[in-house]
C-alpha cells in the first residue's frame, strides 16, 4: 500500500511541477529574480496540498482538471512562506529539502522578493485561468487570502515567533499549528470539495478534516525530528531540542505524542465517514501522513 | 490653488485612513503584529494614489464611493512594499515619514510579517466587497496582481536594488520607475477610469498617463533629495548622493532632470486632453505633483 501511495504522490507531483514551472517560465522578469523563484519552486517537496485538494475534489465526482489553478496558487503561497520562513530574521535556516535556503543560495533581499512576488502572482494565477466562473475565481481569491493572510498563516507565523523560549500549553500549540499549517491544508480540501459542487455542510467537515490532518502533520514532523533518519528527510534532525522549541513532544513527551496524533486521526478517519470519503485516496493519505517518514 | 489642493488631499486623507483603519482594526491578529500593521498604515503618507483613483473616477462621471475597497487594497501593497523596501537587506532606512521604520520600532521578522499580511489582504479587501459584482472584483484583482507582482513592482524593486553601484542608461532608469512606482500609480487612475464605465481605449490612456506621473512624481523626489527641506520631507536630504544612487539628476544632471520632467508634464497634460480630463481637479492635482516640495 505505502509503495502504491509513493507511486501515485510521485505521478501528482510531476503534473503539479508541470503546471507551476510553466506558469513562472511564461512570466518576464529579471533573470535572477525568476532563477530564484524557480530555485524554490523547484525545489519540489512533498506537494501534499495539491494532492489533497485533488484527492478530495474527485472523491466527491469533480473534475481533477480544475483543481490545478488552485493548486498551483496555494502551492505558489506555500513556497513563499518557506522562502520568508526560512529568512534570517525568522527561523534562520541554511537548507530546506536538501539543499540551501534561497536566501542562502541567492541572497536575502532576493529571497523577500521572490516570497511577496510568488504571493502576490498567486491571485494572479486564479483570476486569469479560464477554467472557472468569476463566482468561483472570487470564493477561492477569499479563502485563499483569508486562509494565508493576517488572521491566518501569517498569525500562525507570528506565534511561532513569539512563542520562542517560552513555555506554552497544548492548546496554545495547537492554536499556532491550526494557523500555521492547518490553514492552507483546510483551504485545499474545502477547494477541492468546492470544485466539485460539495454542499456548504460538507465543506464544513472538510475544514475540520484539514484541521485534524495539519495537526496530524504536525505532529509527525516534530516526531521526526526525534526519530527520524537525516538522510531522507532531507533536514538536520535535532534542531528542535537544540532550538529549545515547542514541540508535540516536548511537551506531552514523545508516547504521549503518539497517543495525541492517534486521537486525532481517528477524528479525521470520522469526518471522512460523514461526507462518505473514507474508501477513496483521500482516506490512504491520511493514514499515510500520519505513518510517513519523510 | 495650492492651498486648495493641499486642503482636497488633507480631506481625502481622512477618508482614506478611516476606512483603512475600520479595515484592520476589525481583524482578529495577535496583538502586537496588528499593533505594527497599524504603525505602518497610519505613519499616512500623501495617500496620492487613492486620491488619483478618486480624482479619475469622478471626472469620468463615476461614483466616488465605489473606489474605496480598491483604494484601500492599493494603499494596504504601497504600506506593505514601503515596509519590505525598508528592511536591512534592502534599502536598510531607519526613518520613514519622519518616525522609525518599521522594522526599527518592531523587528525584522515582525515587519516582513506585517508586509506579508498587509500584501495578502488587499486581495481579501477587494473579493468580500459589497460595491462590486465578481466581474469587477476579479478584473481588480487581476490588475492589481499584475501591477505588484513578479512582472510590476516586484521586479523593479528587483532591478533598482541591482542598479546599486552601477552606471545605467536614462532608459534603464526609467524602466525601473515604470515597474516600481508607475505601475500603480497606473493601476490607481485605470481603475477609477473602470469604475467610472470608461472604454477600453480611455484606459489605455489613462494607464500612458498613470505611467507619466509615476516618472514625474519620481523626478520630483530626486530633486527634492537635493534641493529639499528634511523637515518638510521627513526624510534625511542628500541620501541619493550619499549612496550612490542613480537618479535622473545623477544622469541628467539638476537642470536636465526639470527639463526632462517638463517633457512628461506635457505628455501627461496631453494624455488628459484626449479623455476630456483637462479641467478637472486630476488635472491641478497633476501640475501639483510636479512642483510639490513634499
């Protein structure tokens, strides 16, 4: 199963880089610039929201076609936030997937400028596709800057920060999680549900389903971070205990992070069953996410 | 008349700030990062670009209560772009309007996060309006996300930065202005043309002129860096020459920039000749720009 899962993450991802690279390529701007975005860009990772957006939108008898746009903007916002993530002032990290920051590898004002230009083309990239109606390129421009901007990952971002050497509680973590991470993962499962005509009840679940699988993410990651191998992650494993962060773990001690995570995806695996999705791909995922090691 | 002028600006200021303040101050932001948005935005500024969009629309016959949400998005990317242009690893400025930039009163990761924000919501601003049809928020988007992307602003903050310590031509120079500055100021005067019902070919027009005024207000602020008054600017005098800039009277020299600004006063004038807009307050606001010592 895992193996089938690997095969079918590796066929989304190639289509997705197809969609996201042409679109930068057709754009004119300054060389480097572009070298840069296209840098992050190509970077690859996981693509996990396109597929789940896509995942969920043919779960329910859409139309897999329409889901790129929206994919490649909110891939194009994910990347961006990575990029300025990443930045000295912030997280200051050296590499991200293997391979150096872009401030690192370009430098940091080109870095600040590839994030708000990828952020900025991201709405681009909706209200120009030809594959929705206005009513459809202005409910996803909403939630998408909705879901990434001020009261949400942005938020999210901001309370990571500050939460830095302090000790928080669970529910503050969670909170930081939901706004950071599980934000953008709601919007693509809600999109997905959206494109294929899902009512507004079961868009409902959806949004709670992308709340329990960023959480599930989440907490996978910082999992990793203890137990993980270096080499396929593709990250220094380590840091978070170094960097004194609050993490799952360190503050329900790694079984009882276990245990957390476990609670959680049954929660999903229960939204999943009330909008009838739980024999579909979407469902492997999930489980999927919730065992990876990378 | 410039006393009339300077009493239409100070009023449509006021407006302008009530609406963008009602706007952020209604967001649910962690206290501290909404307290640094807030800082930016009501640091005011000449709010020229709202009252370009206004001026438009109302001497094309529009209403001029529908231009807000897009005035208000176009000033929330101008605050955003001012407080990235202001980082350390850009333009590294410690004043801005006469008060501490951004950065300097926060931090840097606190400004990069407050011009994410402030950049994503403008979207967010223009798409839940209940002024516009989704025809008409998707066509502001679409410009808007043009105009400050990958291809507008972006890249000529981009080229200016790159500019740095070389030698360029009169037309490279220019090329920057137009993406830096002139394309919003473009986007301000097309805009208040579209809400106004204006034809395709009065916009085109429109946008030639927008582009005039962006080189002209540019010249002006090389001028006043050298023949300005600091407490009038709020801003230190002689920077361009201390950093090396390239400026139209580094180029040009003083007297060659104001013959060279003459030109494109004439042009622009021209420009609102051919849509009827040659005796109305765009049209003093336009001679005002071009003398103004602020």
């Amino acid at each position: 199963m895992g193996h089938s899962i690997q095969n079918m993450l590796e066929r989304e991802q190639q289509q997705l880089n197809t969609a996201l690279t042409s679109y930068i390529k057709e754009l004119t701007i300054p060389d480097r610039l572009k070298e840069s975005v296209l840098y992050s860009i190509e970077a690859g990772g996981k693509r996990l929201r396109p597929l789940l957006m896509k995942l969920t939108c043919t779960g329910l008898g859409g139309d897999p076609e329409k889901v790129y746009p929206a994919a490649v903007a909110l891939e194009m916002i994910h990347t961006y936030s990575l990029i300025h993530d990443d930045l000295p002032a912030m997280d200051d990290d050296t590499y991200r997937r293997g391979q150096l920051t872009n401030h690192k590898k370009y430098d940091e004002a080109t870095a600040i400028l590839a994030g708000d230009g990828l952020l900025t083309n991201s709405f681009h990239v909706i209200t120009t596709s030809n594959l929705y109606t206005d009513q459809e390129k202005v409910n996803i421009v909403t939630k998408l800057s909705k879901a990434s901007g001020l009261e949400g990952m942005v938020a999210g971002q901001y309370l990571d920060m500050e939460a830095e050497n302090q000790t928080i509680t669970i529910s503050n973590l969670e909170r930081i999680h939901h706004l950071k991470t599980g934000r953008l993962i709601s919007f693509a499962v809600v999109i997905g549900g959206f494109l294929a005509g899902a009512s507004l009840g079961t868009m409902e679940i959806l949004k709670k389903y992308g709340d329990y699988l960023g959480i599930i993410f989440q907490i996978q990651d910082d999992i990793l971070d203890i137990e993980g191998d270096q080499a396929i992650i593709g990250k220094r494993v380590g840091s978070d205990i170094d960097n004194e962060k609050n993490t799952y773990p360190s503050i329900l001690g790694l079984d009882g992070a276990k245990r957390y995570k476990a609670k959680y995806v049954n929660e999903a695996v229960q939204c999943l069953q009330e909008v009838g999705l739980e024999n579909t791909d979407l469902a492997l995922i999930s489980s999927y996410l919730s065992e990876r090691n990378q």
